[in-house]
C-alpha cells in the first residue's frame, strides 16, 4: 500500500506541521478519506497534468477531454474548532478546485463565476447558455456539463462532415 507523503500530497507537509501529532492518525484518515472520495473523481480520463495556480505549479487531474477540458486540483486543509480561548485541531478536509481549459487558456471555475466564465469562454454555446443553473446544468454537475458540450461539438462536426 502506498503511504501518503508530502511529495504525492503538496499540502500534506502544511497539515503535517499544523497538527504535531497528526502524522499517525493520517493514513487512518487519509485512507477514509480515499475511499469515500474515489467513486466521485475516478474516470478514465484522469491524467496528472501541472497547472499554474497563484504563482505555483500544482498537479491537477485532467478528469474531462475534448474541445473543453476540465481539470481538478484536490487538496487537503486543516479544519479547526475554535473554542474561544483556542483552536483545537479537528481533522482534515480534503477540498477541490476545478479549472476550465478553453483554446490553450486555463481558468479557474468557482460556484459564483461559473455562469460567466463559461458564456465568455464559450460565447457561440448558446444551447448551453440556456440551461446554465438548471436542473443538470449547475456547479455540481460541471463534469457532465463539459461532457454535454464536448459531445454536442462532437455531433455538429460529424454533421459537417456528411453535408
């Protein structure tokens, strides 16, 4: 089995150094943690790629390919209960930041920007315009919404093809 290091796991050496102690708990964690988390990022897609984020490179899964391409950047935060006199260490979370990539350019995807960033990167995708924010097409179904558009370019090229 392969132990969990600071090297596979960027921000694994910044949970490290804010809870002395943590170290032994964490594979027990970090094991749950994998588990639970797979079924929801396993794809046959998911290759590593290096993504410039606020002047660093991170390792990113490439979750979604195509004309639009998604990426994925998970990390894992300190989570901390703070009972007034101090902050008492209450275990890890593992957080995910999404990143749209679009004609060479790379962006980064927030449940507030969404909407916007994709009808600026994707201005003829009026289809897709048009559902955004509902059933389906919401923040949490952005994997499916790059698929649908991927597949949708998909067909409209098969068809200028045949005419």
């Amino acid at each position: 089995m392969k132990k969990l290091s600071s090297r596979s796991h960027p921000s694994l050496d910044v949970v490290l150094n804010s809870f002395p102690g943590l170290h032994r708990k964490l594979s027990i964690l970090g094991l749950l943690a994998l588990f639970l988390w797979m079924p929801f990022t396993s794809t046959a897609n998911n290759d590593l790629v290096m993504i410039r984020v606020d002047n660093g490179l991170v390792a990113a899964q490439h979750i979604v390919k195509g004309p639009l391409n998604l990426f994925v950047y998970s990390y894992l935060r300190p989570e901390t209960i703070d009972t007034g006199l101090r902050e008492i260490p209450a275990g890890v979370v593992q957080e995910q930041r999404f990143f749209l990539g679009v004609n060479g350019e790379v962006v980064e995807i927030t449940s507030g920007n969404y909407k916007k960033m994709i009808k600026r990167h994707l201005p003829n995708a009026k289809y897709l315009h048009k559902r955004l924010g509902k059933v389906g097409f919401r923040y949490q179904n952005l994997s499916s919404m790059v698929e649908f558009y991927n597949n949708f370019r998909a067909k409209q090229q098969y068809v200028y093809v045949q005419e």
